[in-house]
C-alpha cells in the first residue's frame, strides 16, 4: 500500500522578471512533449534542451546507455524481484561484489535519475518511443535510493507507465532497476540535495556503505549560494539560471487553465518589463525541490523566497493515461511543495461551491480537509535565464591510433566543442589544422613525428574551460589477437579434451601478454564475456608479428548441450595496444553429450 500525502492548497501564486542575475551551472532537458493544448503550454513552448537522436544507445552488452544524461542502465528491468528498500539496497551491494555485467559501481537510481527516463508524452510505456530496454514492469513501483524527509520511513517511489512520482513506506516491496554513471551526456542532472542517511524507521543512521543517496551524491553539486535576490523582487536559481519571483503568494489558486490564462496577463501587461513569462514545465518546476528538506517551501522561504507555500503547484505539462484517468487534455502535472511528490489533477473544475467540487456538472469528491480544493493550485510563472556552457569533453577518437611520421584525419567526439579554441595530442604529434564540425565533433589534420612512441590524452581547450581523453597511440603498439580456437566437435561428459588456440601479436611491437583467457560459453557473441565460465589462462610472450599456440586440456563437467569456446587476449588489459576492440575470438561450436 502506497502513503499519499494530500496537498495542501492555499491561496498563492508566483511570478518572475530579472535586470541582472548569474547564469546556472546546468541545462534542464525537454520533457518530451510536443502536442500543445493550450497557447503557452509545455506543449507549446518546448522549453529545455533538446534530446539527442538517438536518444538511447544499446551497448550490446545486456546494458543501455542513455545519450541525454550518460547514465547507464541494465538493459532489462526485471533483473530481480520485488524488494523492500533495504533489500533493494542489499541487492545492489551483492551485485557489485559480482561484478554485474562487469561492473562493480552499480548504485540504486537517485529520484532524479529514476524520472529522467520519462517521457511525459507519452503513457504505457512513458519511456521515450523506441526505448531499447525490455521487460520493465509497467504497472507497477520501483525505488530510488532518496528518503522522503517530509516523513523518513517512506522513500520516493516512480510508476513507469504513469510517470507519476510518489512516496511509498520503506517496508513495502516494489521493482529494483540499477544505474551507473556511463559516458557524457548531453546534459548533466543535479544533485538531489539530501545529505542524510536514514533506516526502514526514519531513524538517522551513519551514511558510510548504505548505498543511500545520502552518500552517494550523485549529480552536479549544487552552487554555493543556490539563489541570489536580484533586489528587484525576482530571484535567480543558480543551478539552472531560471528566474522566480521573490514572493510566492501574490493571487488567489487556480485552475490549470486560469493559471495559463494568468501568466498570458502578465505578459500582456508587461510584468516587471518582461513579455515572456511562462508556466514552468514539470522538469523545471521540480527543479525547486530539495529532498533533504521536511518542506521545501520552508526551505525556500530561507534562501531568498518569500511566501512560498506548503501546496501543489501547476506545471505547463499535461498528463496522460492512468496518471490522471483520462486523457492529457483534461489533466495536468503539479508538485506538491510539501513531500516533494508529483502528480497529476484535472485541468478545468466547472464550477464549486462551500461543499463540493463539480466536473461536468457532476459532483466529483469533497474539499481537503484544511478547506483547499481538488483542482485549484498555486501558480509559479518562470523565465528563462542563462546558463554558463559546460567546459569541453572528449570521449572518443577515431581512427585512435598512427604509426611514425604520417600524417591522417582523426575524428574528435565529445561535447561542447563549439568555440575551441586549440586542441592538443600531446609532444611529437603535430596538430596542422582541426576543424569544428558541431558541438560533438572535431576534425583534426596530424602528423605524428618519427620519435613519437606513446599513448596519451588528447585536449580540446573552450573559453568555458578543457577537456582532456580519448585516448591517442601514436608510434608502434602490439595488438594481440586469437586467430583461432580448436577442440572437438562433439566430447562426453568426464573425458578430458585439448583446446588450442593461436594467438598473434599483429602489431608492430614486442610486448608480454600477462594472460590469454579460455572461456566456456552459450552464445557466439565475440563482443562480451558476460556471463560465460572461465576455464584457463595461459601466458604467452610475442614480438612483433609473431604468433603462438596456448594449449588447455579441459576435463569436460557440464550438463549437455551446446557450447562454443572463447579466448581473451590481455585478460586485464595490462598491454597498451594498437586496437583494444579485437581481443575475443569464438570458435566453432562444441556438443557435449
């Protein structure tokens, strides 16, 4: 059973303008919606980054990256079954010690990693369409490792067919999905703001090896201080560059609609000398949220804000589906400033009177307890500030590597190229002229000089700072590669069988190979050793374009069926090679009867 904590709705509302303010230290996405159903709407004004096509990659390795924010995934959402939060966290501990998937920094998803893969157009999935991952449980909850401070038994909770961000009792039992920080994103997600860590109870603990997000602190930090009052009754968010008025109750509650309708007036008087107000969509609304706090509207009544209050507050996004029980153009998305929740509620109450709310000329249910209505929510207009550009990233190189003295293209991937103003490979490799093509890419024209034998770095330097990576060899390197694997066709369970396999340096430098690695496997895919058996390895030393057979006599122990044998070359990548992408070779496939 789920806790829900009905919002509370005074009379309030918010609006925004700016002379001078800082810019933010990060860019807040898009939502996903594009249908408008209303001028000014989230739909309308589309307002955030927009996602990268594609926006997911399949690693081919049972994970998935997401190009948005970097974080990688598991591709499959059912890794485990339902658990209670700290078995959740328990599970994720267990899973490193195994290296899941080969990896050992699995963490339980932050609540701003677990909703950055909604996609608020859509519902059953509210993935983005074409998502790659499989057999995620819809219908059903899964966990973040964030603790609701506004009552620290409970932890934030997501519904991947909803989109819909709850709370929920520790105790209970709901789905597990695993994140790791991947590549580089197109955007970067905050921090949550919690810094404690707490049990199933609510009672505070010590934050060392609970995986919580108390310790984890996943996401940019937050800037120090996170607003600044601009002293003509606006404030600046730091984090994002988005600006708010300074007092937050400045009319009365309303519909969804009256809240579109409220800040068309505002820009149609010209409000504080702006035109261009908006109602925040829900990315940046929750934007404000900070979870380690009981209310976030106490806590934004501390850092600059006045009047903020303890209720729901509209978003220009509609909802969909089962989120609201009908359809995006009757429902909208709220927070409530209170638990930090998201939800849904409809657009448009016909009418109300001292008892009741009325949709369609029928009674709908009856005003909250402390006198607020259903449907009637704060108003919070934003508009848009700046945001200072992240320094440069490189993350990839193609080709990533050169022989002495030549001369070639080499193709820079990353991000916030734009502007660069040099790039760098390093002593001995000449860089004639590069070229930036997008923000993600750079041409380079390099020469690497006669004395080059190295592998190193490669800088790209911007006005908003430097990136260093991607790896470059320049010079002669080894390459070791299996060129083929031998053994029986067919062999019973007991005898014991010779596997051979060849194994060559085909680059041009001598180099010894700490380990070639035999493996047992189910599958032909040379792309990954996930999940295949170790038998043996074997070492083997080879100069430069030599070649050697690596032997394994392998007392065959396995239920019958069909195997295939696989040999990794430079078993802990201890040898710097020419091309580190052709280590697995996979033979013929063996029966064991």
């Amino acid at each position: 059973m789920h806790k829900a904590i009905k919002p509370l709705l005074i009379f309030c509302s918010m609006f925004i303008s700016f002379i001078s303010y800082a810019g933010g230290t990060i860019e807040l996405p898009q939502t996903g919606q594009t249908i408008s159903y209303a001028a000014g709407d989230n739909g309308n004004i589309q307002a955030g980054v927009a996602w990268p096509d594609p926006r997911f990659t399949d690693n081919g390795n049972e994970t998935v990256t997401d190009n948005l924010t970097g974080l990688m995934f598991p591709k499959q959402g059912n890794i485990t079954s339902k658990k209670t939060w700290q078995e959740a966290l328990d599970f994720v501990a267990s899973v490193n010690s195994d290296y899941y998937l080969g990896f050992n920094d699995w963490r339980l998803p932050n609540v701003n990693e677990l909703v950055s893969l909604v996609d608020y157009s859509r519902n059953n999935p509210s993935f983005p369409e074409g998502y790659p991952f499989s057999y995620v449980y819809l219908s059903s909850y899964y966990w973040s490792s964030s603790t609701c401070s506004n009552d620290k038994s409970t932890a934030y909770e997501l519904n991947y067919d909803i989109g819909y961000i709850g709370i929920s009792y520790k105790n209970n039992s709901h789905y597990v999905w695993l994140v790791r920080s991947g590549q580089t994103g197109t955007i970067q997600l905050p921090q949550t703001g919690q810094t404690k860590c707490y049990d199933t109870t609510g009672t505070e603990i010590s934050c060392i090896g609970t995986g919580q997000d108390g310790e984890i602190h996943a996401g940019v930090a937050w800037p120090s201080p996170r607003f600044t009052d601009n002293g003509n009754e606006t404030i600046t968010d730091n984090l994002t560059g988005l600006m708010f008025t300074k007092d937050g109750n400045l009319t009365d509650v309303k519909t969804w609609q009256g809240a579109i309708d409220y800040v068309a007036y505002l820009n149609s008087s010209n409000y504080l000398g702006f035109n261009d107000w908006r109602l925040p969509n829900i990315n940046e609304l929750k934007s404000l949220l900070n979870t380690e706090e009981t209310d976030s509207s106490v806590w934004l009544n501390t850092q600059g804000f006045t009047n903020i209050q303890s209720n729901g507050y509209w978003s220009s996004t509609s909802a969909s589906g089962s989120a609201s029980g009908s359809d995006e153009a009757s429902a909208a998305w709220y927070i409530n400033m209170l638990d930090g929740g998201v939800y849904s509620g409809k657009k448009n109450p016909i009418y109300y009177d001292d008892d009741r709310v009325y949709y369609d000329n029928k009674s709908y249910l009856s005003r909250n307890e402390d006198g607020s209505i259903y449907g009637y929510y704060c108003v919070l207009p934003v508009r848009a500030g700046t945001v200072e550009r992240f320094g440069p990233s490189v993350i990839s190189l193609s080709p990533s590597s050169a022989k002495e003295g030549k001369k070639l293209d080499v193709t820079i991937s990353g991000v916030n190229f734009t502007g660069a103003e040099s790039v760098s490979f390093g002593p001995y490799i000449k860089v004639i002229t590069f070229t930036v093509v997008s923000d993600t890419q750079i041409i380079a024209n390099i020469k690497t000089d006669n004395s080059v034998s190295s592998a190193r770095d490669v800088t790209v330097s911007t006005s908003n700072g430097i990136g260093i990576g991607g790896m470059f060899l320049g010079g002669k390197f080894p390459d070791f590669k299996a060129l083929s694997v031998t053994c029986p066709n067919t062999v019973k369970n007991g005898k014991t069988v010779t596997i051979k396999a060849v194994i060559k340096n085909i680059g041009n430098k001598y180099a010894a190979s700490p380990y070639n690695q035999f493996y047992l496997s189910v599958n032909n895919d040379s792309s990954t050793i996930e999940g295949d058996t170790a038998l043996k390895f074997r070492y083997v030393k080879l100069k430069a374009k030599q070649s050697s057979i690596i032997k394994y006599n392998w007392k065959v122990n396995v239920a019958p069926g069909t195997y295939y044998i696989k040999v990794l070359c430079d078993l802990n990548d201890n040898v710097t090679e020419s091309n580190e992408n052709n280590n697995i070779t996979v033979s013929k496939k063996i029966v064991v009867k």
